[in-house]
C-alpha cells in the first residue's frame, strides 16, 4: 500500500483510530489497577482519575485532529 493511500485511510477513520487508542489505554490501565493490591476505596479513586485523564486527553486530541474549518469571510465593503 503507498503512503499517500495509507494517510487517506488514516484521515477517513481518524475518531475511530482515537477511540481505539482510548479505549486501548483506558482498559489497560484498568487492568492494572485491579491487578493491584489497594483497598477497593482507593481503587475507585484512581479509575475515575484515570477514567477523566484519559477522557480528557482524547478530546484535546480529538480537536487537534480536527481539520479547520473555511468559514472565514472576506469583508468586502458595498
């Protein structure tokens, strides 16, 4: 596959590749935590730190993927 068909397939599929990747993160890390030896209190705490860590960093992302919008208008006086 050429580069410029990889990147177009990239582009198209962009939120998905960013919710994978969320979700990828989101459930390792979850998996860590209940793999660790803490009180179930504590747990709690880091899965909801965790959970609005990595929620917040896929949004960033996702507005950083997002391409710019030509909404802009050219003043053009009467």
């Amino acid at each position: 596959m050429s580069n410029s068909a990889s990147e177009s397939i990239l582009s198209k599929y962009r939120y998905e590749a960013l919710f994978g990747a969320w979700l990828a993160v989101t459930g390792a890390t979850f998996l860590r935590i209940r793999r660790s030896p803490y009180s179930t209190s504590l747990k709690i705490e880091q899965y909801e730190s965790i959970f609005k860590g990595t929620s917040l960093s896929a949004l960033l992302i996702g507005i950083g993927i997002t391409p710019a919008r030509q909404t802009a208008r050219r003043f053009t006086p009467n």
